[in-house]
C-alpha cells in the first residue's frame, strides 16, 4: 500500500481501477431508478461520472492517509497541531484561565448577540454535548458500547412530559427526577448484560433501546403513541411568564449551566477512583478484576453515571421543544451520539465538545447538505476508525514524567 | 388448527429468510470474531439490485421464473462485490485494532450504506413485482402455504445443504475451518488467509442477496431501512443458534421465525418486533453461547 506514493504512474493505475470498480459497484443504485407499477425506468447517468471522479482522486488521499498511518505507527506522540496547541495553553495556568474566562464570556453574551434562530441551535449543540458527555463515561471510560443510550434520553423526555401533563410537576423538580430515573433505568439495564462485553452488549443494548422506543409508540394509553405528547411547559422564572425569546434565552442559560455542571462532574469523575477502575476495565477486564476492582460496581456505575446526563437531557429536550414523539428516538438518535463520541475522540472531555460542535453546528450551517448528513456521519466514522482511531482529539492521561539528562523516561 | 398451520408455515417461512441472512453473521463472525453490522445493508442491496434488474426484464418482456433467476444472480453478483469492497475498506485495515474499532467502522458502515441507497433511490417504499408464480398443489393447502412460501423455504434449504457441503469437502471450505479455529496456525500452514476472508464475506454475502431477492419479491414492497431490522433478526437468530456455527444459524432462524409468527398469531402483533429482541436479550443474558455453541474460555 506504501509503494503509492513513490510511484506516480502506479498509483495512477491503482486509482483509475478503483474508480473502474466503484462505477461498476454503484452502477445498478446509483443509475437506475425503477417503477414497477407505471412500468417507467430514470437513468442517471451524470452520476456515474461523479463516482468515478471522486473515487479516483479520492483513492489517491486514501493511499496517502495508509502511508501516513504506517509511517506514523512507531511514532508514539502523533498529536495533531490543534492537540499540542491545546496543550500547550492548558499547560500554562494564566492562558488556561483567561481562555476559559473568555469562553464563558461569550458563551453568557451568545444569546443576547445572536437571535433566536441561532441561540435554539445552540441549545441543541449543547444538549448534544451533555449526551455526548455521559455517553463518553460508558463508552469511552469504560468501553462498554452502549447502543440504546438514546432509551435514557427517551423516558427523561417522557417522564417530564407525562408528568406535566397529568400532574402538573414542574421543570426544576423533574429535572433531578429525570437524572434519578435515568441512573436507576441504567442500572436495571446494567444488572442483566454484566457478563456481556463488546459485540453482545452493544447488540443488546440496542435491543433494549428499540424495545423502549416500540412501547412508546405501541402503548398508545398512556405515550399517546406516535402523534407524541404537545404543549409541555416549558421552565418558569420564579412566576414571570416569558415571552418566545425570553425562555429560549432563559432555556439556553439552563442548559449552558447544566452542560458546566456536566462537565465539572465528569472531569472529577474522570480523576477519581471510579474513573481509573472504568479505565482499567476498558483496558483489559480481566486484569483488572485481578487487580481487586469489584468489576459488578464498575460497570453498573458506568452505566447508571452515564445515563443520568441522558435523563436530565431527556427533560431539558422536552422542555425545549414543547413537544415529543417517538420517531426523536430512534436507533439513529443513539448513532449520532455514538458519532459524536467517537470522531471527537473517546475518553476526553475536549474530544466530545469539539465532536458535537462539528456535527451538530456544521450541518445546520450548511442546509444543502444537510440530505447528506447522515452518509457524511458514517463515512467519517469508518475513516476516523481507519486513520484516527483516537478521535479528533485524544485522551490524555495525566503523565508524571522523570528526566535524566538527555533521555527521558515517561511513567503512567 | 389451520389458524395454526398458517402461522407455523408464515414463521417457517420467516425463520428461513432470518436462516440464510444468520448464515452470513455466522461465517463472519466465526472466523474475524466480528459483528458485521454492514450485512443487513447487503441483505437490503441484493433486495434493491434484484428489483432494478427485475424491473427493467419485466418491461422487456422476459417470462417470470426467468426475470426471478436473473434478479437473483444479479444480486448475489452486485451483493458479493459489496461485501469484497466493505471488508477491503472498512475492516481488513482494522484487523490488529481493539476489538471495538472494527465495531464502530462496521456501525459507520452500516449508517454509510442506508443513507447511500436512500439518497440513489428514494426513502419511500418502492412495489417490488412478484416473481414466484402461482401455483397450485393440494386444493386446500393453497391458503395455508403459497407457493412464494414453498420456494423460500426450498431455496433456503438448498442453500444451508450446498453450504454445508462446501464447507465440509471443498478445499476453501477446509481452509475457512482453519482459519476459524486458530488464524495464526492457518497462516503458518500456508493458508491464505485474507483470501479466506475475503470469500466469507463473498459467500455470506451472496446468501444475503438471495434472501432479500426472495422475501421482497413475496411482500411486495421494499425500502432503504428493511436491512437494519432484518440485519438485528438474523443476528438474533445467529445467537440464539450460537454464533460461529453453521447449524446453529439455521436452527436460529427457524426458532425465531416461529416463535414470532406465533407471537403474533396469539399475543398481539403491534409488538412484533418487541418479540424479536425480548428473546435476543434474554438469549444473551441466560444462554450467551446459543443453543449448539459451545462454551469459550477466555484468554488473556
């Protein structure tokens, strides 16, 4: 694969079969459009030449991005230059602090700069955050591939809106309920797949999240079913009614403080005990329950800790919304988080906001694309696993390192 | 009891689909210890190519069995060549990666894929034409098993007997064993085992195809998403057989098959799907190794 790059008319070749190849693979879909009832065929033919041109060029990055990768593999502090730019500020504590004084600054401004239409963006971008966030705690902590988290999300969304409509409860008190339900739903979950890892949990956990989504919608009584639960109130200011603008900023403050609150707890969590048992269960379970790490409590805290961000946004959605239906949580809703975990990099905070930001903001700025979205989401997650699979931006543990002289040695 | 041969015969019928689809799951799975996640999207693909050359024949006026043999091979020829391209691209670079890296890549895969043919085609469902003919045996069979039925569950037959066949005396199949038992050794024997790879995923593949070709052409109607549930339904039946094991598969999909169609038939058929996955959970967390699979140690 390396001998691309040395040989210009050999890769020439190379690509040129591949696009041969790609234009026969993708010629009967991407072509041919049937209808067997008016008995009426559409061919696309300016396609083709599409496939072609892209796989062609798109070969010749493809071979680059394998010859980078093997020359790269011995080369043990491949960061990328955002990566060593970011560490570079943190590690300076009077740049550290400045930046994220400057951050908060414009993060509290946002809404009263911008109008309405951006600062809603903005609250789902952060709402895809906190999801992103406690999705990380199990998958990129722990490694434990949960693909039903959508499910937490779904009966935070629920709960808030089923317990306003009957009872009339109200956001502030549901939005710790929901966080309860969503820990307490995540350890039912846990308890059954503790001896389940890799492949059979995340199968499993995907059937549990369409089992929740199929009672959403078939239990018509009291989900409503499909047409979904309307007019939820959204969160009140000490008794002021705000107008459309004023609880959306009023909205968009509530989720910036519970993304803070998010984000303060998973970095603790990520420093304390718990967090390095989730590492070394990710790293190797076995070793580490020889190591006396009780690996039942580990796995549950992963999986209730997780879940629990994933209530509390499920509350804040409903909220935001105004209204919910099944079809907001779909096996795709959990992908997405997937995505935005792993191309920001899984296990660090830095990783998931960058990751959401990019996948949640860009396709809403891009609206021509946005057809594309979920084909761009699932090549990016193929060539992030291929090339980069440490995410955008990689975890980093914290390295106590010894200088002797010249040659250092690094220790864990 | 008619209302009962119905149902055994409907979920005969199913479990066969789910069968030849688990087949693929299995063979993967046996031999890279990967969950193909992207095989639904095969499944999905063979269905679409077998209704595009189905629909062009049908205008040009071929004879039905004729139309339903060349819609097959051209979907086992256009599902095969995107199973060779998906393990190529998305997991032979992954092969010495963690365990949950080829995972991910084959979700990316699977979401790539769906999306892919949504926007080619289009997202609503498109008339698949009926290829099996009618016919008649026994006059008051008819309305219990449709001839449709009867060549899905032959075709399926055919297909595990030949499979199994291959397995058991070809040379590639011999090596396919290998490779599933100890890859290293069979590399060290001379086996070549990216070619083993490569005509698993053919084969599974092409199995794949022949599935989706039949089963669409007997409901009528396919779309861009039929593969993510029947993708789960095999794997379902994969496990419930013990993945990795060839009668196992089979075994699966037959006891999926049925215990959905009576499921249904006699509990409630708004939850159908529910009863997919309720026994695939409580599969996995009673019985992880299937019924025919074996117990695996674990190695560190």
């Amino acid at each position: 694969m390396t001998a691309g790059c040395d040989n210009f008319a050999h890769a020439v070749r190379k690509s040129f079969l591949a696009a041969l190849w790609f234009v026969f693979l993708t010629f009967p879909i991407m072509v041919i459009r049937v209808n067997t009832i008016e008995k009426t065929v559409v061919w696309n033919w300016h396609r083709i030449g599409y496939v072609a041109l892209a796989v062609f060029f798109g070969s010749f990055v493809w071979r680059w991005l394998l010859a980078r990768k093997e020359l790269k593999k011995d080369d043990s502090r491949n960061e990328s230059r955002v990566e060593s730019l970011l560490t570079k500020l943190q590690s300076h504590p009077v740049m550290k602090y400045a930046a994220l004084g400057l951050l908060a600054l414009a993060a509290i401004a946002y809404p009263q700069v911008f109008d309405l239409y951006q600062t809603n963006i903005m609250i789902s971008c952060l709402v895809y955050i906190v999801l992103g966030l406690g999705l990380n705690i199990v998958v990129g902590l722990a490694g434990l591939l949960d693909l039903g988290y959508v499910a937490f999300y779904a009966v935070g969304a629920y709960a808030y809106a089923l317990c306003n409509m009957h009872w009339d409860i109200g956001f502030w008190y549901m939005l710790p309920i929901g966080a309860v339900l969503g820990a307490v739903l995540g350890i039912l979950l846990g308890f059954p797949v503790l001896r389940l890892r890799g492949d059979y949990l995340a199968i499993v956990t995907l059937g549990f999240g369409e089992i929740i989504r199929l009672v959403l919608e078939n239990w018509g009584d009291v989900t409503m079913g499909p047409s979904g639960i309307s007019s939820i109130a959204r969160p009140g200011l000490f008794g002021i009614k705000l107008g459309v603008v004023g609880s959306t900023q009023y909205m968009y403050y509530i989720m910036f403080g519970v993304l803070v609150l998010t984000i303060f707890c998973v970095n603790r969590l990520q420093n304390s005990r718990i967090g390095r048992a989730w590492l070394a269960l990710r790293e190797d379970e076995i070793a580490c329950q020889a190591m006396g790490i009780d690996k039942m409590k580990t796995k549950l805290m992963a999986f209730a800790l997780g879940a629990t961000w994933a209530g509390m946004a499920g509350v804040v959605f409903a909220a935001k919304t105004t209204f919910i239906n099944p079809a907001s949580f779909t096996f795709w809703e959990s992908a997405i988080i997937l995505s935005i975990v792993v191309i920001g990099g899984m296990g660090s905070i830095r990783g998931v906001i960058a990751g959401a930001i990019i996948l949640i903001l860009v396709p809403e700025y891009l609206r021509e694309f946005a057809q594309f979205r979920m084909l761009l989401f699932g090549a990016i997650m193929v060539l992030v696993m291929v090339f980069r699979p440490q995410g955008l931006i990689s975890a980093k543990r914290k390295v106590y390192e010894y200088k002797v002289a010249a040659t250092g040695a690094a220790n864990d | 009891m008619e209302y009962f041969l119905e149902l055994f015969m409907g979920g005969l019928t199913r479990g066969s689909i789910y069968a030849l689809i688990a087949l693929g799951y299995t063979m993967v799975y046996g031999i890279i210890e990967l969950i193909n996640f992207a095989h639904g999207e095969i499944y999905m693909i063979g269905a679409f190519t077998g209704l595009i050359v189905a629909g062009l024949l049908t205008m040009l006026g071929f004879p039905g069995p004729a139309i339903l043999v060349i819609a097959i091979v051209c979907a086992i020829i256009w599902a095969a060549a995107y199973g060779f391209t998906i393990e190529k691209m998305a997991y032979k670079p992954l092969r010495n990666a963690p365990r949950l890296s080829p995972l991910i890549s084959a979700i990316g895969m699977s979401i790539f894929l769906q999306n892919y043919v949504m926007l080619a085609q289009t997202s609503d469902f498109l008339p698949f034409p009926e290829l099996i003919p009618h016919f008649a045996f026994i006059d008051n069979m008819g309305s219990i098993l449709s001839s449709a039925e009867l060549v899905i569950i032959l075709a399926t037959v055919a297909s595990c007997v030949g499979l199994t066949l291959f397995i058991k005396f070809t040379k590639l199949g011999k090596a396919m064993r290998a490779t599933a038992q100890n890859r290293k050794m069979a590399m060290l024997v001379g086996v070549n085992v990216d070619m083993v790879i490569s005509a698993t995923f053919i084969i599974g593949s092409s199995l794949a195809a022949v599935g989706g070709v039949l089963i669409a052409s007997h409901i009528g109607q396919i779309n861009y998403y039929i593969g993510f549930i029947a993708g789960i339904k095999a794997f379902t039946a994969a496990v419930l057989g013990g993945i990795g094991s060839l009668p196992g598969a089979m075994l699966g999909g037959l006891v999926l098959g049925l215990t959905e169609a009576f499921a249904t038939g006699y509990v409630s058929s708004d939850y159908e799907d529910v009863f997919a996955f309720l026994l695939l959970v409580l599969i996995l967390i009673f019985r992880p190794s299937g019924i025919m699979g074996r117990e695996k140690t674990q190695k560190v």
